[in-house]
C-alpha cells in the first residue's frame, strides 16, 4: 500500500505511521525529541512481547508434550508480556500526545488500551513492521484463489450451507449436518466460524465441559460502519490508500456508548478502491467508515430478522447514518460533495450475514485470558474436531489464516515445514 499506509489524526496533530518500522521510529523521535528514550524502549518491549505471544500461540499447535516443554521455556516471558496492559507500557512517556499516538491503532484488535494485553498489541502492530497489503482484485481474490487450490485438488466448495450440526458417534466426529438436512461425512472437521458457533452445534451432550470454558470468554466489541459510494475522483480531492484514524480528542480508548444520541469519539477510514491497483474506475470509488461501539444499545431488537427489524431499529439506524456522515463530511469537507451512495451497517448486521456473537468484531475478546486459554488450540477434546480461525491465535485476516495453516498442518504435518516460509 506504500507508505504511510496508516494516518493518525488528533487535535492540532497529524503522524504518518511509516514503513519500514525504523522510519516510523524516526518520524516520532523527530516529533517528540525529548522522548526518544522512551520510544526505543517501547519499541524493544514490543519486540519482546512479540516474541513471547509467537511462543504462546506454538503452543496451541503443538501435541501435549511438546506444548508443555514451550510453557516452560518461555513461562517467565510470557507471564511478563500477559501481565501488563498497553497503557502500562507506556506509562513512562511523559507526553500524552505521544501516549494516544503509540496506543491510537487499538481498533487493530478490538481493545481499549487500558484494558488490552500488552502482547497482543505488540503482536498485531508489529505485523506491519514493514508495511500493509491489499489484495489486487480486492478481497474476493483469496476466496477465488484458496477456491482454485481445493478444486484442483479434488474438493469441493459449498456456500449459503449453513452447518446446522456438527456429527458425533461414539466419542468421535463423523461428519456434519446442514440447515437443509444434508449429511457430509468426514473423520476430520475443521471449524473456522468460531469458537462459539462451532460448540453450539456439537450435540448437547458432547464435550460439556468445553463448551462452558468456551462460552465463559465474551465476544470482542461490536461495530457501526458506513459505507461510502463517490462519483468523482476522490485522489484528486485529497484521498490516498491510506487508512485515516480520526480522534476527536487525545482520550483515544473510548468506545461509542450511543450511537443513536452521541457523535462517535473516533472514526476509522478506509478507501478500498484506492488501495486496489486493479481497480477499473477512476471515477467511482468507496470508502468504510468504522466505529468501535457497545453490543447493548443493539441487544433489545436482537429477535429481529434482517428484512422485518421493529420501526424503532429503522430509526435508530438512520439517526446513525446521519450522525456518521456529517462527521465525516466535517473531516473530509472536499470529498462531501462526491458522495454519491451511503449505507450503514449495524452490530445485528454482522450478527445476520456473518453469525457473529453480539455482532462482535473480532470474535472473541483478545483479554489475557483469551490468550492463555487452554480450551483455545486446534485440538478440540473431540477427537476429529479441530479448531481454526481467528479465535485460535489473533484477530484479522492474517491471524484466521495463520489458525487455518495450523489446523491443517495438525492434519498433515508436513506443513510445518512451511511455516518459516
């Protein structure tokens, strides 16, 4: 995506986030001088948190044995990295500026700074140590290109199949069940589509124990994005790829309380079609504008189906959109008069079109004990069932498909071969 591929905007400040990282550090060393002690530091504290999480989540992978020879190693490291918040890592920092800047990106995994291990901070920020991508073709491309790799393999794909029951004789997976009554048999299953979905579907009776650790852990946070439609050309009115994190003021961990009655405290913007070489027209564009919000003002239409939501939902939702779209037009006064389409999509969205809990983010909460949780690794106390997705190691696209290279390298273990690759 180039670089800076993510802008931070506060109050009478603006910081490109670079790459590689090493320009990024620089940047905030010539932006905060006097703090560029503390800057090192918490860089090689993110370091080694980084090396402490990698460890954990080998763990998870491993066979018991194994798994218990890696606690051990690096118990202490781990311990150290889980025990502390993002906001106690930088507690030292003498600048809240620079404080809300180092902590801003919190939205990358769905917990606030006060309340997010430290770990898994250090986890997903260094991940863009040298830069973000886009897939060209936009994101349909994994599917398309995983899709080609199963068929010509000899697989087959099937989608709208909602799994309505994952199969179990005598102990064992033997298959699953889908919404329409067909049967697949299978020795091995592997469920992508949550830690919670996936136990919710295993008969009642199988694996109770598992099932209440499981639904002991709550869902991430929820979100509201408006989705944006442009007839213009938006590069030339001062849109880029990069991801723009707007914060109304420097308390950057608030989560929207109300969405329907307050303005929201952040805002995170993002235009696919300028991230997309691929894309064909200069002239139409769109943008996801994303905020962080609680599940409960949402919780009481809940019951409701997408297509029949109760009148009092329909408003509510247009209240949002209107809210959303007029801090946007303050922010981006000369992209307002390109918009051309504008959508907004709510918690019980997710909640219908992708079956996530409380219409959470990320799946599950990334807490310290998430990340330690024994019940989270690919070997399930099924035996056949193995467990993958981003409930498995970390949020986002690259944590599912780390959780998916896992499982399957569980199955074949060849694969871990591949994995320094």
């Amino acid at each position: 995506m180039g670089s800076p591929y993510d802008i931070l905007r506060l109050p009478g400040l603006e910081v490109p986030v670079e790459a590689p990282r090493a320009a990024y550090v620089e940047r905030l060393k010539a932006l905060f001088p006097d703090e560029a002690k503390a800057i090192d530091r918490c860089f090689w504290a993110c370091d080694e948190a980084q090396k402490a999480t990698m460890a954990l989540f080998a763990a998870k992978a491993a066979p018991a044995p194994v798994a218990a020879v890696l606690r051990w190693v690096n118990a202490r490291r781990v311990r150290r990295a889980l025990s502390i918040t993002t906001a106690e890592a930088v507690r030292e920092i003498r600048d809240p500026r620079l404080v809300a800047v180092l902590t801003a990106r919190w939205g990358d995994y769905g917990v606030p700074p006060a309340q997010s291990p430290f770990a898994i901070h250090a986890l997903v920020t260094d991940s863009y140590a040298n830069g973000a991508y886009y897939p060209i073709g936009g994101p349909a491309r994994f599917a398309e290109e995983l899709g080609k790799t199963i068929r010509d393999a000899g697989g087959e794909l099937r989608t709208y199949a909602p799994v309505s029951e994952i199969r179990v004789a005598d102990g064992r997976v033997v298959g699953v069940r889908l919404v329409d009554g067909d049967s697949i048999d299978a020795s091995v299953v592997v469920s992508a589509m949550g830690a919670r979905n996936t136990v919710a579907a295993l008969p009642k009776e199988v694996a109770p124990e598992w099932r209440r650790e499981i639904e002991s852990i709550d869902p991430s946070v929820s979100y509201v994005t408006l989705y944006l439609g442009f007839r213009g050309d938006i590069r030339a009115h001062g849109a880029t790829s990069a991801n723009i994190w707007v914060y109304e003021d420097f308390d950057v961990g608030r989560v929207w309380e109300r969405p329907a009655d307050d303005d929201p405290p952040s805002l995170f913007v993002s235009f696919p079609s300028l991230k997309d070489p691929a894309h064909p027209d200069p002239e139409h564009h769109t943008a996801e504008v994303v905020v962080i919000c609680r599940w409960e003002p949402f919780a009481a239409w809940s019951d409701s189906k997408h297509g029949d939501r109760p009148e009092a939902y329909k408003a509510a939702k247009e209240r949002i959109g209107e809210r959303l779209l007029a801090q946007f037009e303050r922010h981006f006064p000369s992209l307002a008069p390109l918009i051309d389409f504008h959508e907004v999509s709510t918690p019980l969205s997710q909640t219908s079109f992708v079956h996530a809990d409380r219409g959470a983010m990320y799946g599950l909460v990334m807490s310290a004990e998430r990340m330690r949780h024994k019940a989270l690794k690919v070997r399930t106390p099924v035996p056949g069932l193995l467990l993958a997705g981003q409930d498995l190691i970390s949020p986002g696209i690259q944590g599912a498909f780390m959780g998916g290279i896992m499982a399957a390298a569980s199955i074949e273990p060849r694969l871990w071969m591949q994995m320094p690759r």
